[in-house]
C-alpha cells in the first residue's frame, strides 16, 4: 500500500441513532450519525409489514398463471 494516502482509520468510532442507540463500529470517520438501526428497523424488530400498492401481487399471480398454462 502507497503511504500517505490512505485515511486515518478509528476502530471505536462512536454511532449515534436517532432513536437514541449508540454503539462503536471501525469506520474512517471518528463519529457517525444515522436515522435507522438494528435496534429500531422494522426488518430487525419483526414489525416488517408487506405493503401490496394497486393489486401488485394478484397481478404478477396472474401473470404467472398465463405462463403455467401454456
């Protein structure tokens, strides 16, 4: 690796959630903000919620359907 060229590297930087978390990550930068966790994303907190916009689902159920048809 060429010297001097790389950025200075903290392996305890500090990340701060909105939703008031706060854990140490390795990052380039020595503080990080964020909007979203581990702690409060709905993936992780098991909240998730499938949202089915205009009929999207029996659409592509139908779709499918033509296709094993023919």
């Amino acid at each position: 690796m060429k010297k001097k060229i790389h950025p200075k590297y903290y392996n305890d930087c500090r990340v701060k959630c909105a939703c008031g978390n706060t854990f140490t990550v390795g990052s380039t930068k020595e503080f990080i903000e964020t909007e979203i966790c581990s702690k409060c994303h709905s993936f992780y907190t098991g909240k998730e919620k499938l949202l089915d916009v205009m009929g999207q689902v029996q659409k592509f159920k139908k779709r499918l359907a033509k296709k094993k048809k023919k």
